[in-house]
C-alpha cells in the first residue's frame, strides 16, 4: 500500500517541478527576465520617489518629509 503514496507523491513532485520550469521558460520567451530594474522601478512616481519612504505604521510617528529646494 506504500507504493500508492510513492507514486501519487512522485507524480505531484514531477507536476510541480515541470511547471515550475514551464514558468521559467514562458518567462524568459517573454521577455519578463531582461529588465528586472524597470520591472522594480514602476511602483514609483512623482507622489512617492525612490529612496523617500512615505508609508508608516499605525501607532508611530509619520517620517519627516524632506523639503524640496527652491529655486532662486
């Protein structure tokens, strides 16, 4: 009765393990694997720039905001 579990854990082992290359080979003929900097860079915008955080725990402080220099 052992060889049932075997073989069903065996066949959910190969399922997983093949999808998990299909995924890697329709990502990359996709196109999703050349630019993973652009992919990281669009949560950003103008509200929220890259290397200023702007989110805050409940029960803590907001951080300080830094002010933008004017232009003389």
């Amino acid at each position: 009765m052992d060889w049932v579990f075997y073989s069903i854990a065996f066949f959910v082992s190969v399922l997983v393990t093949g999808s998990a290359v299909y995924a890697l080979y329709w990502s990359s003929k996709k196109g999703q694997l050349r630019d993973l900097e652009k992919g990281a860079l669009s949560i950003f915008d103008e509200n929220e720039p890259v290397g200023q955080p702007t989110d805050f725990f409940p029960g803590k402080s907001r951080p300080v905001q830094p002010v933008a220099p004017t232009k003389s």
